[in-house]
DNA sequence: CATGAATGAGCCTTCATTCAT
DNA sequence: TATGAATGAAGGCTCATTCAT
C-alpha cells in the first residue's frame, strides 16, 4: 500500500476521466495508463465510484492551494482594495484552469452527469462558494464600499455564474486545444476575467 | 409510425434522462416508462445515441418557443426599454424552468458526459446565445445608451454565466423538490434574476 | 392470394438468398426488394424457413426442365453415343450454370449451413444425381461399351464430385462478376466440361 | 491467458459449430461446453466471427500435417509410382475425414455461408489444392508417364472434385452416424478412393 | 387481402469486480 | 502485495412473427 501508488492512481484517473469522461474510462484504462495490474486498483479503492470522490477531493484540494498561495485572505476595506481582490482571485482562477486544461474538462466530464451523490456534493460545493463569494460582499456592505441594500446572496450566485462562464469556456478551449499542454496566451480568458471586473464595478449602462 | 408515439417516446427518454442521466437510463426503461416494448423504441429511433439529439432538439425548440411568445423581438431604444426586456428574459426563462423541473436536470445529467459530440453541439448552442446576447450589447452602443467601451462578446459571455447560475440553481432545486411538478413559488429564481439586473445596470458598488 | 404475387416472393428470396446468404436476409429484404408490406410475406408462406424449401423446388424444377429440354432421355447404346450424350449433359448444365449466375451462388450461400433439414434434404438430391449417373453407367456395360467391373456407384459418386468441382467454380466466378447478368464466355466452363470427359473416356494415362 | 484455455475454446468452436454450424452456435453455446463463464470466451477471441477463423486455421494445420505424415513429398517417377502416391493421397484424407466425423461436417456447417470473406478464404485453399494436383499432373506430364496433351489446370480442378464428392459423403454419413467417434469401417470411403483412382488410370471405357 | 406497427426472445459484447496464485 | 484470469450481470440491438386495421 505505497502512498505513492495511490497518488499515482489518483492522478492517472483524472487524466483519463477528464479526456474521455467518467462512464467511458473503464478501471483497465487507468491501470494500464499506469502500467499496473488493474486488480491492483481495488487494493486501493473500493470500486470505479470510490474513486472519483478521491479525484475530487485531491482536486479541489489543490485549487484551494493555489488559490490561497495567490491571494492574501485579508479582507478588503476599500473599494479599490476590492477590485483588486476580485482581479487577484480572477488570475489566480485563471492561472489554474489554464495550467492544467484537464481541469476544466475533468470538471465536465468527469464530474456532471455521474451520479446523484456527485451531483449532491459539486452543488454543495457552489454552494460553499456562494457563501464565501456572499460573505465578501458581505464585508463590503459593512465596511460601506458597496451598495447597503445588495442581496448578497443572489448577487454572489450571479457572480459565481460569471466565473463558471470561465470554466466552461476553458473546457471548451481545452477540449479544442486537445490535451497538451502548450499553453495558448489565455488572452480570453483575461478579457474575460476584465469583461467580469468592469460589469461588476462600472456596471454596464453609460 | 405514429407521430405521436414518436412524441411520447422523446417526452418518456426526456423524463428518464433528466431524473436518471443518460447512462443510468436503458432502453427498457423508456419503453417501460411508456408501456410499450422496447423493440418498439428502435422502430423510431436508430440507437440510444440518436434520441439524445431528439431530446434536445424538442427541449431547445420549446425553449426557443416559450421565450419568443414572451419577448418581443423589437430592440431596445433606451436603457430603461433595454432594461425591461433584460427583465422579460429573465423572468420567461425563470418561468419555463420552473415550468417543467425536469428541465435544468435534463440539461445536466442528460446532457453533459455523454459524448464528445453533443459537448461540441451544447457549446455551439452557448455561443449562439452569447452572440445574440452580444447583439443586444452591440445594439445598446450603437443607441447610445451603453457604454461605448463595452467589450461586447466577453460582457455577454458573462452576463450568460449568470443566467446559467439561476439554470443550476433550478437544476438543485428540481433535485431537491423531486421529480414532480410541485411549483414551488419561484422566490429565489426571482430574487436572482433581480440581483442580475441589478448587477448589471447598478453595478455593486455605492 | 393472387399465385403470381407467390411466384414474385420466391423469385426475389432466391435473389435474396444468392446475393447475400440465408441468414443475411431478412424478410423484410425479400418483401422491401418486392416492393410489399413485409407481412404479405406471411401470408403467402409459413415462416422464413418455409421459404427456402420453395425456392430450393423451384429452382431444381427449372434446372430439370432445361436438363431435359436438352437432352434426350434415350439410352445411349454406343460409347459414342455415350459420349456425346455426356458432352451434352455438360454443356447443358454449363448453360445453365452460366444463364444466371445466381444459381450457383444460391447453392452455395442458401443451401448450404442452413439447416440439418435442408442438408439432408441436398444430400437426397445428390442421392438421386447420383443413382442416375449410376443407371446411365449401369447401362453401358450391360450395352458391353463400359468396363464390366465397373464399381458404378461409387464411380458416379466420383463423376457427380467433377461436376459438382464445376459448380463451385461457377459459383466463385459469379461471385467475382458481380450479381450482374453480364456473361462473360463461359470459356473456363466449356474447358472443365472437356477435362472431364476426356478423363472419363480417355484417363489421363499416356 | 493460458495456451491450454485457447486451445480448449477453438476446440469446443469446432465442435459446435460442426453440430449445429455458425449461425445456431452462440457463444453461450461454445462457453457452456467447456464449462467456462461466457466473458471468457472475450479474454481470448476478438468476437465470434474471430473464433470461426482460427478453428479453420486449425483444422487445416491438423489436415495438412495429418497428410504430410503419411505422404512422402517425393514427386513419382512412373505411372505405378504415381498411381501409388494418389492412392497414399486418397487413403490419407480418408483416414483423417474419418478419425474426425465433425471435420467434414464442418466444412459443410461452419465454413459455408457464414460470410463472403470466409467464402473467399475457403476458394483460395480451394486454388492452393487444384494448383498443388496441377503440379503433380505437370510433371507427369514432363516425366512422359501422363498423356502430353493433358489440361493440367482443368483436370486438377476435376480430380478434386471427386475429392470433394468424398469429403461431402462423409459429411453425410458422419450426420448420419451422429457426432459421436465410432468409426464405422470406412468401406464406403475406401470404395470410393478405388474408383476415383480406377477412373483417372483406366478410364470408364472398356 | 395487404399492411406495417408492435413485440420480445435471443444474442453479442462490455466491464466492474473477485480471488487464487 | 501485485496480478490478471475468470466471471456474469447488464444492456444495446436485430428480426422473425403476430395481428389489428
């Protein structure tokens, strides 16, 4: 039961689940992407379903990293301060999904349309999201740099959506760009990730 | 062949896919579902792949039906016009969601993950969406009342992130509440679509 | 129950049947080549199996009419008598053979493999192919122009099998022409024919 | 992957398509006879038309090797020589066509009709026979014992014809006498393999 | 009489999972 | 501990046959 085994199992399942999708990886594709005996896998998770939730976990687990390395949690207290926040989380969030395009895909296909536990747990995800999103907004009412009377729980679900918008549009980049690595300039995504800023801080109207 | 066999058959896959997701729905289940036997189902389809297509075309077809007899087509000349139709938008696309729950489920767990090819159809589909809606933006510039330096394709591709957030949302919700049609007052879509507008015509600030 | 329609379905099976085998054509090809509901089928013969049986009569009814058309069923009484008799015998079947390449094809891919019925069934005609060849030899040596200690069975067994060597090779030539009607000069044919009896009356013995 | 299992498979093929031919065998069938899961069958066989390949590749590996014993390859010298060795020839394939009853009720059930490609297969060994005769002709003919004016090619083809009318009486005996080994004498088979040879030395006539 | 919609038995094939080595 | 041979549940799909219209 060497840990790296289990490592190495983990990381060979997202990159099978993110190029070919959860329900056509079957348990022989990732152990012979491995080189291991696909008996091998059950040593180390229970079945096909196990694993996702470690994929998932090891996923999410390394975002966060490298979302709190990019960004210092403390709270903004001003509206610049803000602004510049939300454009630090936006390249942080980009700098992810472009350093690995199997990201974005693996959240596809890998994650949507498995199974309703899945789809239970990437809600309550969003969910975590939303709150978090909700709680800056939060502050910002608080310390009077944004508008007293903003719901900030459906503003930061809007919000949220924007930054989804993101993702899908990187898994569709990834999936045209196959699954190199050659990193194209994420030049849309930045004019995205400024398109969000402006909507968000300038409003759209003249 | 029955025209309306044809009918109940895409109706009972549509139900199956949306409460099971397409690989957790067989053949047998849709023809059970109808009562009918499940050599019956190949009489009107080719395969298992080919009705997901039919699933899609019917539910865009009466998306697109249900939003054109809500809105009318005639382009804003104001902000406050452009505003008002941003709300009629919202509010028939919050209507046929909460119309039928089925259908936010449908467009994950039938939809996503299943095959590379209906990947490419639903983000073709997105685009169309983002182009229509960058024609608005386009078309607010050109009246004058939004800002001359919008970026118009990634503003849109924003602003329909947040109408896929309420889609999520909705889909979370149809989860919750089951498969029946027990409409619970739309309050929440509502206050989101509200939050939106707010986003993008207010902005968040003070 | 118009007998014409009866003729037409066994007319397109045994096109059927040579061009693609027993069990690659379905009723619905031999009713769809017919231009019929493929439930008429059915009401004109049993099943799928009944069919063959009839396809299998007319066809031997039609190569005997032609056989005898040929051929005086007067004994011959000279060994050139014989001979010539044999001569036409094979040019006869070669006609035959040649006039529609379907028939050779149709022994093969509708005949054989079918079933232990119908096996036993081509065997007995062989049976009876056999018996005659026996006769006709039966007959030379009592006339005192074949060798008296002929074995006349087993020696038209033998005989049946030349014949039976140019079957076959028509067989595979229709299937290299195509199913097309184009004749091609039955060269090979005529030349095997002449093979044959020179082997039968000659040896091969210098 | 054990060699063992594969041989055991193509065997149990063998002998059910010989019993019940290609098209009534199932893999079900063939996995039952040996006893073994019918996934298994998958783990050493592409799919079914895979296996009906090998277990002809099979068989005329045992044919050919079966003959190669019992027949010295050297060419004849003379007439009697000659004459010998096809009796050699002759005795032989009677020996293996008998010491298997389901040989030739294979050739019949498990190698006709079941599919274009295998029928070109079959026509090629087919040449490769009447092309090995042909040489044997041909040098008789060089050696001066056959008769100079002899078409080796057709005659070939006619000389194995009455093989092939012995291969087919077997067939139809071994229907006859089930599939079980007991091997009647085969006086038939020796009586044919007389008068075939009596015919290509001596001729029919008096 | 003709039709073709409906049916379901039956078969091929895949693949997650187990377990003896 | 690692392996991969074996397994059989499960599901997609075909097509001969029936029968109401």
């Amino acid at each position: 039961m060497r840990e790296e085994t289990r490592r190495d199992i983990i990381d060979a399942a997202f990159d099978c689940f993110a190029t070919n999708g959860y329900h056509d990886t079957s348990i022989a594709d990732i152990a012979t992407r491995l080189g291991i005996g696909h008996g091998t896998f059950y040593r180390y998770f229970q079945n096909k379903r196990d694993i996702i939730d470690h994929v998932v976990d090891d996923l999410f687990g390394r975002v966060l990293e490298a979302l709190a390395t990019d960004n210092a949690p403390a709270a903004a207290e001003t509206l610049d301060d803000y602004r510049a926040q939300v454009g630090r989380i936006a390249d942080g969030l980009t700098g992810i999904l472009y350093s690995d395009p199997r990201i974005p895909r693996f959240l596809f296909t890998g994650t949507v349309g498995v199974d309703a536990e899945l789809n239970k747990r990437m809600f309550s995800v969003l969910d975590s999201a939303n709150a978090l999103t909700a709680g800056y907004l939060e502050h910002g009412i608080e310390r009077g740099y944004l508008r007293a009377d903003l719901d900030v729980d459906h503003t930061a679900q809007a919000v949220m959506g924007m930054l989804l918008a993101g993702v899908i549009a990187c898994a569709r980049d990834a999936g045209d760009r196959g699954s190199a690595d050659d990193s194209g300039p994420p030049e849309q995504q930045r004019e995205l990730s400024i398109a969000i800023q402006r909507l968000m801080f300038d409003g759209i109207a003249r």
